[in-house]
C-alpha cells in the first residue's frame, strides 16, 4: 500500500473530531486564560500488562503519526463544534481551531512491534498545552486496541508454537469494521500468517486465504448442477469427463476404506466437483458439513485424486465441528492409505485446516494432544479479546513550562510519575532484557558494565544494584516540529521486529500462565522527585492564609 494510501485510511477512520467533547472545552479554558501556548509534555502508558501475561506489544504507531501530520480542523468542523460548544464560547477560539495544526508538536516513541511492560511511557508529546490536550483521546484509541490485540495475538502464537500456521478470521465477529480491520493488521504483526479479510489484504499487504463455507456445500444436492462437468488436464489437452473420473475413484476410495457409497452425500460430491472446476489448484473444502467419515472425506479424496491425475495439487481439507484432534488422525491416515495404495505423492503434503472457535486456552490444549492439523483459523476470542476488553491505556501530564507535574492518588497505582523522562533497556550477558529503567531526561544514560542503583516499581523503598552487559534506549523521536521523523513501517516490517523482540525475551517471562514478573524501575533521581513532590503535596497548602 501506498504511503498516499494510509494516510487516506488513516484520515477517513481518524478525523480530529474522533475524540471527548471535554477535550474543547479544556482546551477552550486554556485559551480564555492565556495558556493555551504554554509548553507541555503528556506520557502514554499502560498500568498493568494485559491477559494475566508478562508483557506487552506496543501497536498502533504508524497510524499515530499519519494522524499527527493531517490534524486540522475543517470549517465544518469549526462549525459543528460551534454549535455544541456552550452558547457562551468566545468566537474568536472558532477562529484559533481553524488555524490549529501539529507544527510546534514534537513525540518520541518506542519504535512499533516492540515488546513494552507496564508503567513503561510509550509515547511522549510535547507541544502546545490545548493542542497536546486535544491529541489525548486519538492517541489513546489508536494506541489501546492495536496493542491489546496484537499481544493478544502473540499469546496465541506462543500457544500454538511455531511449526502451526495461524490464519485471523474474525471479521464477522468484530466490534465495527475498523474493529475487523485493525484486528487484521495488528494479528498478523502479533505473530499470525493469514487472514480472511480481504480489505486487510489490500490495504496492508497482509497475505489473505480462503475457499468455501457450510453453505456453499448445502447449496448442492444433486450432481445434475454441477457445470461445467469437464476438465482440462493441467499439462493441456482435450476436456476430460470430471464427474465420470471421481465417480471411478469415489468407487476405488470406498473399498479401499471398507466404506459404503450409499451413505456418500450426493449434494457433497456435487459441491466439491463444482469447486474443482472452478478451482483445480486451489482445492480446499470444508468437510463437515455432514459427516466426514461417512461422507466429507471420502468425497474430498475421490476428487483430489481426480485432481492428482490430471496433473493438479489439491491443497487440503478444513475441519470445523467436533474433537479436531481425533478427525486430524484420522484424515491423516486416510490420506496415507490413498497415497500407499494408489502411488499419489500430492497426497503427502495435503494440509489440514482447524477452525471451531479456537481460544487461547483451547490452542494451548491442542498441543498437548496428538494431532495432524497444520493450520489454525482463529476469530471471535482473537479480535475481541474475550479475556481481556481493554489494555487500558492513559495519557497523562507529565510537564508544564518546564515544571514536572504528578497526579497523586489515594490508589498508588493511579499516581503518575513526573518529569520528562528516558528510557532504557538492562541486557544480560545473554542479550536479554533484564530491567527497564526509567530516568529523568536530563540523567546520563547507563553505561555497560558499570553497576547503578535504582527502586523497581512495586517494591517500595527497596534499593537494587544491577550491573548491565548492555544497554539500549528504548524510545526515538519520531515527529517532530509537524514532521514524520521516523520511516513509516509495514505491518511486515512491524511483524519481523515483533517477532525478534519476542525471541530475545527470557522463556519464563513469555510463560501463558504464571509469568516471572519483568522488572521495571526508577532511577535513584526519579525516585527522588517523586518522593520530594509526595512530600510537598502532603503538607498541604496554605495559600488561603498567606495574606
């Protein structure tokens, strides 16, 4: 896809007025007052890591920055919001919106498909206080649900280990259609091979699979409708009599099964041939629609074996009710017994398709069983994240004028920390993370080799010395001054860095249930400021006396 394309995309499903109403009327506060101009800085992050798991994908970047350089207001914007705003609101801040733009904004972010842990700032904004305000409800939806689903994703791949191809098949089942299509792409970035989802195909070059449901199969219920009922072999030729040919092999199937013909189902065999034709090189039905020893199987073997001697590759069958891991044995078998007794080596790499609302748990479980399925297709636990419905992403003030601010809370877990901060990734001598440690902005990087302390998050007032074998900076600007800094990545590009980031993490870390908790942690400066400012703010304040 185009650059010229996403940005199209990006602007026709996140337009600026995609956001809270509250956000106009803060920012219509900040104007009324003069601040509107003050320099700010916001931080994205997460609180806690999603599905009960030990980390995180960060998603959604790209289509954060092609939001950021399109940001304006058009006038029937500017007058829609006229007319919703309260009746009081000066005109002239109309006027102020309808020159609004992200030239003075600048953000640097942690690059996308990278494995992030919680209280980790993902994003940092600065620019104008109204407008990095009025950035706040975008960024957060952009950035939640494309993360959400890609961890998700991850998860899934983790389940099912890395011989199984995994194929996301969610659209019907999705919240909306930008719903079904950004679970296509942050899927196949989370570690999935194929969708169903054509659009997703096109717009982000995602490979897309696909070839017949129930109701093609139950359409037919006679071979009278199949037409045409010729072939041409592969290597050319005259037309052969297809219905004649399976006929011949559905005979020399059934005995060598011991099955019996009667029980075939004519509207099967019927829709099978249909789809031959149509589709010699191509041929992958569902076969369950009936029964699939007494019917479906028999059907798709006598057709890929017509298939096979007119010089064709059928590619396999998908299985889609009952125990898929006792019919994958038993297809298996079936498609050696053909290959033994009639000398069809295609047969060795047919391929074997499960789909029977496939979660994470249930992946996990066909793991441990025997079975012969070669593909998985996953759809409604996938992109709607039935464990989980939110990572629960927040965007809050870290800086004015160059001044740390901090939410405190009565729950800890609701405090910010404040100040603009870096970043850092701890390596073992192994090359892999460690400990994030997060520092203020103006603090020297950690060097490797040399020991620092610092306070981990969650273990209050507890000092730990840890000496890292290497050290990287975990965020990079990306926009700044208006401007895309940071080469745009495709969901390919995404998928291989999420990929390799998921391979340097340690096993016990990436474990489903009962993860190691991944450390994150302050620098001995940071916890100061933030000790200091607890302290302010608990001695109250007593500007009411002070004249």
């Amino acid at each position: 896809m185009t650059r010229a394309a996403l940005e199209r995309s990006v602007l026709r499903r996140v337009p600026p007025l995609l956001t809270d109403l509250y956000q106009f009327t803060m920012a219509y506060a900040y104007w009324r007052a003069g601040r509107h101009n003050e320099p700010a800085v916001f931080e994205l992050f997460f609180r806690d890591n999603p599905f009960g798991g030990g980390f995180s994908l960060f998603a959604g970047l790209s289509d954060c920055l092609l939001f950021l350089q399109n940001f304006a207001f058009s006038d029937d914007d500017v007058e829609y919001l006229r007319s919703v705003l309260p009746a009081g609101t000066d005109a002239a801040f109309f006027s102020y919106l309808k020159e609004l733009d992200c030239s003075a904004v600048s953000v640097s972010a942690v690059p996308e498909g990278s494995v992030v842990f919680a209280r980790v700032p993902l994003l940092e904004v600065c620019g104008p206080l109204a407008v990095v305000q009025l950035l706040e409800t975008s960024l957060l939806c952009l950035v939640n649900y494309a993360s959400l689903v890609c961890s998700n994703a991850a998860r899934f791949r983790l389940a099912a280990g890395p011989r199984r191809r995994l194929m996301e098949m969610g659209l019907r089942r999705a919240q909306g259609p930008d719903g079904g299509l950004t679970a296509s792409r942050y899927t196949y970035i989370g570690g999935f091979d194929l969708t169903s989802n054509a659009l997703a195909g096109r717009l982000f070059g995602i490979p897309v699979a696909g070839t017949m449901a129930h109701s093609y199969v139950t359409s037919f219920s006679s071979l009278e409708e199949v037409w045409p009922q010729t072939l041409v072999p592969c290597g050319g030729g005259g037309p052969i009599d297809f219905i004649c040919l399976v006929k011949g092999w559905l005979g020399r199937v059934c005995q060598l099964l011991g099955s019996k013909t009667s029980l075939v189902r004519e509207g099967e065999l019927a829709a099978f041939l249909s789809y031959a034709i149509a589709y010699p090189q191509n041929f992958l039905p569902v076969i369950d629609s009936y029964s699939v020893s007494c019917s479906g199987l028999l059907c798709f073997c006598a057709v890929a074996l017509a298939l096979c001697e007119l010089q064709y590759q059928p590619l396999g069958v998908r299985l889609d009710s009952g125990d898929l891991c006792r019919q994958s044995l038993e297809v298996r078998r079936v498609f050696k017994e053909c290959n033994k007794q009639f000398s069809v080596p295609q047969f060795e790499s047919l391929i074997i398709v499960g789909t029977n609302s496939i979660s994470e748990q249930s992946l996990a479980e066909l793991n441990k069983k025997e079975n012969e399925i070669d593909v998985v297709g996953v759809g409604t636990h996938l992109v709607t994240c039935t464990r989980q419905p939110s990572l629960g992403c927040v965007y809050k003030l870290i800086e004015v004028r160059g001044r740390p601010r901090m939410k405190m809370s009565e729950d800890p877990e609701k405090s910010t920390l404040p100040g603009r901060k870096s970043v850092y990734r701890l390596l073992d001598t192994d090359g892999r993370p460690q400990m994030d440690l997060i520092c203020l902005s103006e603090e020297a990087a950690p060097k490797a080799g040399v020991s620092l302390t610092c306070f981990p998050l969650g273990l209050t007032k507890t000092l730990q010395t840890v000496t890292p074998a290497q050290v990287t900076s975990l965020r990079l600007d990306v926009f700044t001054c208006g401007q895309i800094t940071f080469p745009l990545k495709s969901a390919s590009e995404s998928r291989e860095r999420a990929q390799i980031s998921l391979q340097t993490l340690h096993p016990h870390h990436k474990r489903l249930q009962e993860p190691h908790d991944y450390t994150v942690a302050l620098s001995e400066q940071l916890h100061s400021l933030v000790s200091d400012i607890t302290k302010g703010n608990s001695k109250g304040s007593n500007f009411l006396l002070s004249n």
